[in-house]
C-alpha cells in the first residue's frame, strides 16, 4: 500500500505538470489561454501561488482516487492508455461539475474567453493527458 501510495503521489505531480504544460502552449496551437491556477485562484480568491499548489494537491487527489478506486473498475481494460483516456475524461467530467458548485458557493467562476469549443476540447486533451500520464505511474494491481 505504501509503494501505491508514493506512485499515486509521483503520478499525480508528474500528470499535473503534462497537463499543465499541455495548457500553456496550446494557445500556441490556436486554442484559447488555459490557466487552471488562475482559474483556481479567481474562484477562491486566494493569490496565484495558492491557486497553483491547490491545483497540483488536486492532481494528486485524483491519482489517489485511481489507485484506490477507479483503477478495480477499470481492470477489464488491457491498455494502459485507455485507461489514462477514460479516467482523465473522467477527470474531465467531474471537474466541470466542480467548477459549477463551487462557482455556486462562491462569487461565480471565472468567464472564459475565446471560443468555447476550442477551450472545452482543450480541457478535455490536458484532462486525457494527465489520466494517461498518471496511469503510466501506477503499478496495476494483480
């Protein structure tokens, strides 16, 4: 359990940052800026440094809840890359339910800017980036 736990930790942080470098340069690729620690920030209006260690203890969150949930429910599934591409839009969905309750709790989210389908399909990449980055670190259970 220990060693699911360090690799749930590692995973987390290293898919966090794939999924956040995947962020920062896709407005390079024509999509729309991404910053989920500014979007973490603006919501719970705490400073910019704050917003980025909450969006990794996220990702960290979310590896944890892999290892020790999502990953039984997925063993039927050979690939590992199929099972970092549903667990991260997986990811993908529940973070968007997130955001509306906590935009709900609090003074609204932020309003994105540019094109809503470009920005959504953008998500949804970063969000299966780091489900299959994360997954990579997991060692599956037998």
């Amino acid at each position: 359990m220990k060693h699911k736990i360090q690799q749930s930790i590692i995973g987390g942080i290293v898919g966090t940052a794939a999924m956040t470098l995947i962020m920062f340069v896709a407005p390079m690729m024509g999509m729309p800026k991404m910053n989920p620690a500014d979007m973490m920030s603006g919501m719970m209006g705490v400073p910019l440094a704050m917003g980025w260690l909450i969006h990794f203890i996220v990702g960290v969150i979310f590896a944890l809840a892999y290892s020790f949930l999502l990953q039984a429910l997925l063993s039927k599934l050979d690939n590992k890359v199929l099972k970092g591409t549903v667990f991260g839009f997986a990811v993908f969905v529940f973070a968007q339910i997130m955001m509306q309750l906590i935009g709900a709790m609090t003074d609204g989210i932020p309003k994105p800017t540019g094109n809503m389908m470009t920005l959504v399909i953008g998500s949804i990449i970063g969000h299966i980036v780091y489900g299959v980055v994360t997954v990579m670190f997991i060692k599956e259970e037998k």
